[in-house]
C-alpha cells in the first residue's frame, strides 16, 4: 500500500492483519526550535498549528512537550472543524522568518533548529 503526499511517499508491508484491525498513520509536523541564549532553554512553535508553542529547558524537553502540544491541538481543531494549515516550504519559511526576525529585535544571533515532530497519543481517561 502507498500514501503518498504528492512530495514523496511511504510504502508499507504491513504483513498478516488481523480482520477487523484498524491502522493508523500519523503525520509529522516540521516545527522550529529558537534557544534561548540569555535563559537557557528553548521555544518552539509549529508553523502549521497557529497558537501552537511551548518552552522548556532542554531540547529534548521542548521536543516532548510540543508533541504534547500538537495533540491538544489537533483534538480541538477536530472538535471545532478544522485542522492545521498546508505544510508548505512557503508556510515553513515565512515561520522561520518571523522567528529570526523576532530573534533579532532581541539581539540574538539566528541560530535557530528545523526538526520533525510527531504529535504525540492522547489516550484515554
């Protein structure tokens, strides 16, 4: 079975399924990680989920909670009727460019991180 996004595609063997089995694939988000050279720690915004961002000490940190993040989101928007924006490399860098700037009106350097983010499984209560 392909998916494919038009950019590139996946192809997966998924071997013997159960009968009745449900499969589900997840996207992943490119998301920008902005240090913070004064206090430590990073933030972290997801060009493709308006609103969605966090703070944390580590990278590693900042990663975790904005999957956190982007699973709230999603939930909600599905609630409401919508869902995230086209990830484009237009939408991506018009971001990353308001970062930068963001980081310059600081008198920060721009040295600022691309990473991708799968938003992470809310289970139930």
């Amino acid at each position: 079975m392909g998916v494919g996004d038009g950019r590139r595609s996946v192809w997966l063997d998924l071997g013997p399924v159960a009968p009745g089995a449900r499969i589900r694939l997840v996207k992943s988000y490119t998301v920008i990680l902005s240090p913070d050279p004064n206090a430590g720690g990073y933030a972290v915004i997801v060009p493709a989920m308006p609103g969605a961002l966090t703070e944390a000490e580590s990278r590693d940190e900042a990663l975790a909670r904005i999957a956190g993040v982007m699973a709230v989101w999603l939930e909600i928007a599905a609630e409401d009727g919508y869902g995230p924006r086209p990830e484009t490399p237009e939408l991506v860098a018009e971001t990353l460019a308001q970062v930068l700037d963001d980081r310059s009106a600081e008198g920060w350097d721009w040295a600022v991180e691309l990473a991708t983010v799968v938003p992470a499984t809310r289970l139930a209560a």
